[in-house]
C-alpha cells in the first residue's frame, strides 16, 4: 500500500496576517482554550520503529470557577 503523493506548499507566496500582535493571538487562545495532537513516526526502509504521539490541551484558569472535585484536588 503506497501513501498518497504529499502537497508542495510555496512559502514564498504565503502571507501571514500582519497587524496581529503575539499577545493578542496569546489571549485569544488561552481564553477559548486549543488542543494540540499530533503523531510523529520514524521509520528505516518503511518499517515503522519508533512513533510518538502528543496530545496537550492549553487553557486558562479561572478562580470564579470552581474545581470539579470536593477537596480542592491533589495538591
């Protein structure tokens, strides 16, 4: 079974949003929360040896919103 063919993405034609300060970008997405994933395979010949997976979810806290558990958690 052979992959698909991969797209070629020309960088020197893509454009990134100007006008965008990092702190803004930063507290929009620590205010609705994001979720990171992804997979990483390294492989010789084709023959998968080592696959990493990452899942992370970054939020803010809030201390008007109280925790879910009764004792305050495990600290």
């Amino acid at each position: 079974m052979t992959a698909p063919p991969r797209e070629v993405v020309d960088w020197e034609h893509v454009q990134a949003p100007v006008g965008v300060p990092l702190v803004d970008l930063l507290d929009r997405v620590l205010s609705t929360g994001v979720v990171i994933s992804g997979d990483l395979v390294i492989a010789i010949a084709d023959v998968p040896l080592i696959r990493l997976s990452l899942h992370a979810l970054l939020a803010s806290v809030s201390e008007r919103v109280p925790a879910p558990w009764a004792d305050g958690g495990p600290l």
